[in-house]
C-alpha cells in the first residue's frame, strides 16, 4: 500500500518491535497527528477470547471522563411524558411512528445514537436489518432501551462509547481528538481498558488483552503493553 508523505515521517518516529507504556504511547500518538483536522485518536483492543461462543462475548458501556470530542446526534423513540423528558434533555430528533416511515422511505440516517423506550421496541422491530448493520438499533446491554431516557441521552452526550468484541476478537474504540493532548487521552485510555477488564468473561482463558493499538485517523498503529495499565 503506497502511503502518503505525512505518515510515512510520522511512521518514522515508532518502533513496531516496541510494546510501548501507555504514557509513551499516548504521547507519541500525539505526534503522530499531522493532518489538517483534528483527528480521532482510536483504540484496537484484541481479546483472548472466542467470540463464536454466547458466553465469551465482550460487550458494555463506559463514559469517557473528557468525552470523545464528538457532537454525538441522538435519536430517541419514546410517547408521551417520555418524549417529553428526551426534548427537555437535548435529544435531537424525538418521535415514534414518524421517525420509523422516515428512516425507512427516506433512507434517513442522520443520527448517531438510537434510544428507546421499552414499550418503542415492538414498533421499531422491523428497522432492525437497517439499523443492526450500522450498528445503530437501540439494545438493553448498551444502556440504550431504557425509560430514562434522560439519564442516557446526558451520558451519551458527556461520552458515553460502547465496546463491542467482533467476530475477530477486537474492539474498536475511540478515545479522543488529537488536540486533547496527552493527559486526557490518558485518562480516557486508562477508564477505557479498566471497563474491558471488568468485562472478562469467566470463561476466557490465558492471556485476556493479547494486544492493545492506538492511533490516529491518519496516523500508524502504536503497540501498547497491556500489562502496564
């Protein structure tokens, strides 16, 4: 793969046969962020588990302490007193039936985040093979099917990000911008593999983080020791 000038002086400044520290890493991923925007600064976690099995699914939710620098537009499907409780809470876009004919006759995705109600999920079951490819139908076990709809649209707004083990055992998740410098991204790195720690499965076996990457959206991967955290 031919690959461009900025990355190539920013591939200049990693050792791939190091396993860096967080701390090192973190301010080396900082330095490698060359392009004109402010880019994402992500996180490839790959876990010793099998994912093919019910049990060794790694799956949760964790509020970043400095967010992930993105404005985050959350959909909420909820009636009455609770459609009322998202628009006082800032959701974006409120409804029920009108939001599902929209998605569906207008191809309509401009929205980041889905939340709903319980008693929304029999309506918005037939949306479930447009928005489960883009990871987008709302689910219990991310916080989004709820009735307080309040307390997850603020958490979804402060940063609340979701991991999610794929069918290669790694999860992809961001963990900043470039320009929130080394502390923050730090921080937000550390809560981040706390959180998947706390989700080992019982049953996994051996080494749980086999690998821990980090970069930028235009940048190198940067191989993190993930015993070090």
């Amino acid at each position: 793969m031919k690959r461009g000038k900025k990355y190539i002086e920013s591939a200049k400044l990693i050792d791939r046969s190091v396993q860096y520290d967080p701390e090192d890493a973190v301010e080396l991923v900082t330095q490698t962020a060359k392009a004109k925007f402010d880019e994402t600064v992500e996180v490839s976690v790959r876990l010793g588990v099998d994912p093919r099995y019910a049990d060794q699914q790694v799956r949760g939710t964790v509020v970043l302490p400095h967010g992930t620098g993105r404005t985050v537009r959350v959909l909420v499907f909820a009636k009455g007193d609770f459609a009322t409780a998202a628009q006082e809470a800032g959701a974006d876009y409120v409804g029920a039936e009108d939001l599902v004919e929209k998605i569906e006759k207008e191809n309509w995705f401009d929205f980041d985040v889905c939340v709903a109600t319980p008693d929304m999920m029999r309506i918005i079951g037939r949306l479930g093979r447009t928005l489960g490819p883009k990871g987008l139908m709302p689910n219990p076990k991310s916080g989004t099917v709820t009735n307080d709809v309040a307390k997850a649209i603020s958490e979804i707004k402060a940063g609340k990000v979701e991991y999610r083990v794929d069918k290669t055992s790694i999860c992809h998740v961001p963990v900043g911008k470039a320009s929130f410098g080394k502390e923050k991204l730090l921080e937000n790195l550390k809560v981040l593999i706390d959180a998947i720690n706390r989700a080992k499965p019982s049953t996994a076996k051996g080494v749980y983080l086999r690998s821990v990457v980090i970069y930028t959206t235009m940048g190198p991967g940067i191989r993190i020791n993930g015993l070090k955290f």
